[in-house]
C-alpha cells in the first residue's frame, strides 16, 4: 500500500475553482490539504507532479469553462480538466500573454 504524503494548497477567493500549490514536494499521488478564507480544507489527489506557486484543479473544469485564480478570470480551459490535475498552459488558453509566442 502506497503512503501518501499530503502537500499544502490555498484557495483565496470563493469563485475560485483552481488553488495554489505551496509546496516544492507536490507530487503526481500526494494528497493536497486546500484552505480556503475561512479555514475549511478540501482534500485532493494530484494527478500530476505540480511545480510550487503553480495551479491544480479543485474541481472539474470542463472545455471552455472559465478559470477563476485570486477571484480574477485568468482563461478558459481548452480540455476538460480532472479534480486535482495540474492547470497550466498545456490546458489553459490564458487571457495575459504567455511569453513563450511572439
């Protein structure tokens, strides 16, 4: 039986429906423990490897959906995205420029 270690999370905003992950150890198994404002904890797998201060998905976000971060829409999802995967530019058309395009 795998020993799961659990990874620390933080939903800011109520509309949000990604959190950050605050740990350097988020691995692809691990439990991540998510905090919103007023102190509940919801529990997610990570289906991914999720590098620090990067996103995870705290609930599916199906194709088109938009991404709330801090309460801002941030994008839109361009797949559907499963409950503890990881939300980046592989999944998100971002409504800021993403740096690596000209």
């Amino acid at each position: 039986m795998k020993c799961l270690t659990s990874v620390i999370g933080l939903k800011v905003n109520q509309k949000d429906n990604v959190a950050v992950v605050f740990d350097e150890k988020a691995k692809k198994g691990d439990t991540l423990d998510i905090k919103d404002q007023k102190g509940d904890i919801k529990v997610v797998e990570l289906l991914a490897d999720i590098p620090y201060g990067h996103k995870v998905a705290m609930n599916l976000i199906k194709e088109g959906t938009p991404i709330y971060k801090y309460g801002e829409e941030i994008g839109v999802a361009t797949i559907d995205i499963e409950i503890g995967d990881h939300v980046h530019i592989h999944n998100l058309d971002s409504q800021r420029s993403r740096g690596d395009k000209k």
